[in-house]
C-alpha cells in the first residue's frame, strides 16, 4: 500500500545522511510551472529545482528525447564516440562561442576540470607547479575539494581543511582588490558573471571588462562559472554575453540537461588543447541518456524563443518587485538580471519562504537574508502576476 506522506519523511529522515533540513512535502509530480505533492497540493514553482528546470516541467519535446533514448542505448562509456554527445558539444561550443566541450556530471565536477584546465595550461607554459588561482568572497562554486577551495565562504570550509593552498580571495566588484593579488604565479581568475548563493549580485561592467584586460596583459586564463547564471537566466546563453568579453574557460550545469544531472566546462583557443589523454577523465560524464537532453534543451531554447520570453518577462518581473520594494518597508531593495532576483528583506527570509510555501508559492534563499526568484524561463506575466499577489501576504 501507499505510504502516507509522513511515513515517506521519516523513512527519508532514517536513511538519508542528514546534510538537508527539508521543508515538509514530498513532491510528487509537475507540469508546466508547477508542482504537486503527494497530498495533490498545488505550488507556483519561482525555484526551479534550484536553476534547473529552466523549461518547466513536462515538455513533449523534451521528455520525448530521453524516452527514445534510453531504448536505443543510455551509456558507453568515453571510450567510445555516441551520436548525442557530438552534437550537444557542438552546439554547446557554438552557443558559447569558445572551442571545445567536456561533459561532467554536475557543476561542482565541470569547476573541478576548468581548475585542473588551467593549472596544466600555466604548467606547460613555465613547468611549475605552484601556481595560484585568485577567487571572490562570498562566492560558491560547489562542494568538492577543489571547488570548496575557491568558495570564497569559511562556513563552508572550516571543518574540512586544510583547503587546496594557492588561493586567494578578491573582493567581487572591486576591481583593485582583484590587481592587488596578481603576481607572476597567478594561473587564473574565477568569478560568477552572477554570484547566486552569495546573494544575486550582478557584476558591474567596469569589473569583469577590466579582469578580462589583467587576464589578456599577463597571460591568465579567466574563468566563469556559470552554473546558475547560464542557460539564458539572465536574458543571454551565458552571463558573460552581456559584457564585452570573452572568457578562456566557462563551467556549466543545472539547466544545461533542465532535470538529467549533467554539467560541462568550455574552453576557448588558448587552452582547450591543454588537458591530454591521461589528464583528466569521467564515467558517466557526456553518456547518451544525458546529452540526448543536452540537445532537447538546444533545440526547444531556439524553437520556443526562450531568451525573448526571458528578456520579456524578466522586464516585466523587475518592474513588479520595485513596485513590491516601493510599498513594502521590510524590503530593502532587489537585485538581479533576467529571471535571476533577489530580495533583500528586514524581517527573516525563512519565515517568508514557510509562509510562501503555505500559500502554494515555491521561493528558496540566499546569503546576506535574501529572498531568491529563480523561476522556469518559461514562465508568463500571468505567472509574476500570481507570484506577487501570494509575496505580498508574506513580506
């Protein structure tokens, strides 16, 4: 017989290593933009899986593609060539603008390879192997040693050093903090063209322009993450695409397979030729199942005019929560590009989420006490609309 909902969270509470303290709902099935639980409750889904279900949930096309696939063939191994690996790095390569693509199986995993990308890169360039990586504060790049070094978070830290040394941390937006740290041993620059975690902050102009400049004058390869900001957030492919530059190595994942745990990093000409056979490697990462996705994902952002629906909503969703900060005194002001914002609020942000919940509104947080908007790119202005009326009941 079915278990009842309480019985599935305790039984989860019994067997899951205790790293999540979840909210109170087993989630059950979704179409469109929102979310049933097992109870058949209805929620407005403004969190996406965390940035993952960029195209909501249920597309034909897009669930089409994985259930013809898993007939044909789901792994192979990198040992082998397999059809959909090809094309989505071909299209991932274009979308991007930069060479060449290695399939991961999570952001955290694409961070880890563009790390060891440019630690060989600076390795054959002078044989050392004491180079330094310089990274923001209050930014997040994942959970595994290597992508926890260059979080620039001691909370997330502490218990688990000593950390990768040759780190060191910026300031994220200024400019002089990040000069004040290059020396002739700094190997790459990292940052979030949209730090996610650390609080919505968008980067200003002048900063990642004049990173790209230091990365060009001393030969240094400039990384972004764009794990959450990616896959069109913001109203471009990439974060990056709304500045003038160009970075030697991006990392991607979470709405590159839009629900299949796939990630990648892109490098550009000066270093995609760095890592050789034998320097790197992955299982599962580029398997059919997967980049079968990757390539659904491609086809519907180009067929279903997503980014237009971004720019388009995302305008829309702006004006709306200035209006909501104007009128509301427990919110100190938004930040954000696209479908990617934040609220900074007075009064806790956890209590908003629960209340939020309640009322069938799904919201998440970040640092610095800030309400997080990360919605499907699909959604409409219906949608904002829905979403503001049940915000303004928990603000």
């Amino acid at each position: 017989k079915k278990m009842t909902t309480q019985e599935y969270m305790e039984l989860g509470d019994k067997y899951f290593v205790h790293t999540y303290n979840r909210y109170k709902i087993v989630m059950d099935k979704a179409k469109g933009v929102y979310i049933y639980d097992a109870d058949g409750k209805k929620y407005l889904d403004f969190a996406s899986g965390i940035g993952v279900a960029s195209l909501g949930y249920g597309n034909k096309k897009y669930t089409d593609a994985i259930k013809s696939q898993i007939d044909k063939i789901m792994h192979t191994s990198n040992l082998f060539y397999n059809e959909p690996a090809v094309l989505a790095a071909e299209k991932l390569v274009k979308a991007s603008g930069l060479e060449k693509a290695f399939f991961t199986n999570s952001g955290a995993e694409a961070i880890e390879g563009a790390l060891k990308m440019a630690k060989r890169y600076a390795y054959d360039r002078d044989g050392k192997s004491d180079h330094e990586i310089i990274a923001m504060g209050h930014s997040f790049h994942g959970r595994t040693m290597g992508a926890l070094a260059l979080t620039g978070n001691e909370h997330y830290q502490k218990p688990f050093g000593p950390m990768i040394s040759g780190i060191k941390f910026a300031e994220y937006n200024d400019l002089d903090s990040v000069k004040a740290l290059v020396n002739d041993k700094t190997c790459a620059i990292i940052l979030e063209p949209v730090q996610g975690e650390g609080g919505i902050y968008p980067a200003d102009k002048e900063f990642i322009e004049g990173i790209r400049k230091i990365c060009d004058e001393k030969d240094i390869l400039m990384i972004c993450d764009e794990v959450q900001c990616g896959m069109g957030r913001t109203g471009e492919m990439f974060a990056f695409q709304n500045y003038n530059v160009k970075p030697d190595i991006i990392a991607s994942a979470k709405a590159l397979g839009c629900g299949v745990p796939v990630g990648a990093f892109v490098a550009g000409k000066k270093c995609c030729n760095s890592l050789v056979p034998g320097d790197h490697g992955t299982t599962y990462g580029g398997n059919p199942l997967v980049t079968s996705a990757v390539n659904a994902v491609f086809d519907i952002y180009e067929e279903e005019n997503i980014l237009e629906n971004v720019k388009n909503v995302g305008a829309y969703l702006e004006e709306k929560l200035d209006e909501l900060v104007n009128e509301n005194k427990n919110i100190v002001l938004r930040r954000g590009k696209g479908l990617m914002q934040g609220l900074v609020l007075k009064t806790p942000v956890g209590d908003t989420i629960n209340k939020a919940i309640e009322k069938g509104l799904l919201v998440i947080s970040a640092a610095g006490n800030v309400l997080r908007l990360l919605p499907p790119l699909i959604i409409t202005k219906e949608n904002v609309d829905e979403m503001i009326n049940i915000l303004k009941e928990c603000i």
